[in-house]
C-alpha cells in the first residue's frame, strides 16, 4: 500500500503495511495529553509538557511533540509504528508491538537516537487514575548519551510515559508521564471508587474559528455513581463547578465564579446505584476585563465541588476533584491528503 501525504510544501510517498485495527496508537485530530516531569538523581525543575494531535491524514498523526522529540508524523495500524525521520525523507519502523522482548528496530529519530529494541511488554502502569495494562516499553539506542532514551506505549491510549537524559555522562533521568488529557474518547485522569468524574469540552480540546476570537466555551461535568448502592456528594453551597483559564505563562486570565453569587446553604446530591448526573455551564471566553482570549493554548481547570464521603472515590487533598485540562484556539486550517 501505498499512502501519499501533503505535508508543508512537499509531497512524500511511502511503502506501508496493510491497515489493521487500531491499537497502540489510536489518536485522532484534537486529542491532546498533559505529561507530568518528575526528575531523578537531579533538582531540575521540570514544566508539564503536552501533545496534541494537530493533523490526521489516514493513519498519519501528526505530533505537536512525539516523546519529547518535538512535532512528527507518525504512522500506525494499530500494531506496526513508523515515524518520519527527522530530514522528511523516510518512514521508519519504531516498534511492532507483536514483536517479542530484544527484537530491535532502526528507525532513526534523530541524530543521537538510531532505533530501540522492546525491552517489556505485559507492563501495566498506574497513570493519570487510571491502571493501563499490556504497556509495551521501548528502550533507545542513543548515541549521544542525551535526549531521548526509553518510551512506553499502551493500547487505546499511546504514549503513555518516556524518560530522557539532560546531558551525556550524567545520572539525572527526567521522567514525563501522563497526567491528564484525552485520548481515543477517554479523558484522563479517571476516577478510582464507586464515584467517577469525567470532564468534557464542548467541541474538543481544540476550538476552530475563521473569526481572530471564539466567544464561549461549554464545560460540562459527568458524575457516575459506579457502586452497588446510593451514594451522597454533600456541598458547602450552592456552586457546584468552578472553570478557571490560564494562559500560557501560567496566568490567570478567566474563573467563571468572578462576579457571581452563590448561596452559603450545604446542600447534598444524592446518586442512586449506577446513576450519571451532568453538571454544565457556559464559560465566556474573555479575560477579567471583558476583552475576547486571543487565540492561542491555554489551560482550564475544572473543579468539581461535590465532596464524597471517604469511601466514594478518590479525589485531591482539598476535597474536590479538580483537572487541568488544555485549550487551543485556532484558526480555521485545513491540508488535504494527495492520492
């Protein structure tokens, strides 16, 4: 098979596999993940790094960031991953995920990494909430010593995790590891108990206009009641939800609570035995002096109010369950595939 795929000013051509169901790298255009650094052996502080799926063409995704390499193409049928190398030239196989332990493969992603070998398969890994099993690892052959040197993959999400190295010769390793985002129609992180909390976006994770502003954001709540049983969310007032924007820089642009008024009466929801509540609200998308967001990426965070009793759910240290999730503003873009 052969798929031909416009990407910037150039047309590139290459001999892949038969499509097979998705598995290991079913992404779609909007799906974005949040990956939480953790260092060891160091004190490097590290900034959360995100991923967004910017353009799909067959099963082509193209990579905001792809492990920490920066944007790419990748191509999957679910088993077999390829990547564009790093000159736009060829497409490399990255992994098999039917391949066995040591199996090793000579996809190059750049100069300092020149292909990887599995190391496991069967992992399973405790991220975002959420427990993802079969997890396949990837270690790297890095030349260099630096930048890139082990991935994990898990089927229905992706990259899951992927640890690097800031300089050769040195013990410090940083982690990046998926703490939020959605994927494949799942958002992460998911709750663990009987009370589950989902967060949607109206439109996605990425919102697309032909206008230099988007006026609204809806946010809507989900609360599954996954127990045999009632289970009651008690509230210390009448605010059930709270969005709050930040920009770029980390800023506060926008909380939805500004300006309005809640009751100070506890109030209680009570679930019955698999039951879904939604919750939702508008969010205008204008920052406190009532000036339209530019476009551009932002963070929303989402904080439901409801607190369990102890044995309902999983929540934060202050009670509630709240989730970072990120927002980009666009332009209306469109590249078509050339057959």
């Amino acid at each position: 098979m052969i798929r031909n795929i416009l990407i910037a000013a150039g047309v590139l051509a290459f001999a892949l596999p038969t499509v097979a169901a998705a598995n290991y790298l079913p992404l779609a255009k909007g799906d974005t993940g949040v990956y939480e650094g953790e260092v060891i052996d160091g004190n490097t502080q590290l900034a959360n790094r995100s991923a967004r799926i910017t353009n799909v063409q067959g099963n082509w995704r193209h990579f905001s960031d792809f492990i920490g390499t920066g944007a790419r193409w990748v191509w999957s049928d679910g088993t077999d991953v390829y990547i564009l190398s790093s000159n736009g030239s060829s497409a490399q196989r990255l992994f098999n995920a039917n391949a066995s332990v040591g199996t090793s493969f000579s996809a190059g992603i750049n100069s300092c990494v020149q292909g990887g070998t599995i190391s496991q398969k069967n992992l399973s890994l405790n991220l975002a909430g959420t427990v993802l099993e079969n997890v396949i690892r990837v270690d790297f052959n890095n030349v260099c010593g630096e930048g890139l040197m082990s991935a994990w993959f898990a089927p229905g999400v992706g990259p899951v995790k992927w640890m690097d190295a800031p300089a050769n010769m040195s013990l410090e390793r940083h982690y990046y590891r998926l703490a939020a985002g959605r994927m494949n129609g799942q958002t992460y992180p998911r709750q663990v108990g009987n009370i589950e909390v989902d967060i949607h976006l109206a439109g996605g994770h990425t919102l697309m206009s032909s206008q230099n502003y988007i006026s609204e954001l809806p946010v809507w709540i989900e609360v599954r009641n996954q127990s045999q049983s009632a289970q009651d969310l008690a509230f210390s007032s009448s605010q059930i939800m709270e969005v709050e924007v930040f920009d770029a820089n980390g800023e506060l642009v926008k909380r939805w609570s500004d300006s309005r008024m809640f009751s100070q009466a506890l109030m209680s929801i009570e679930l019955a035995a698999g039951e879904s509540r939604w919750f939702g609200e508008r969010l205008q998308l204008k920052n406190s002096n009532g000036e339209p967001l530019v476009l551009g990426s932002y963070e929303v965070r989402v904080t439901f109010k409801g607190h369990p009793s102890a044995s309902a759910g999983v929540y934060s240290n202050n009670g509630y369950f709240s989730k970072t999730i990120p927002l980009h503003l666009d332009y209306t873009m469109s590249i078509s595939p050339i057959f």
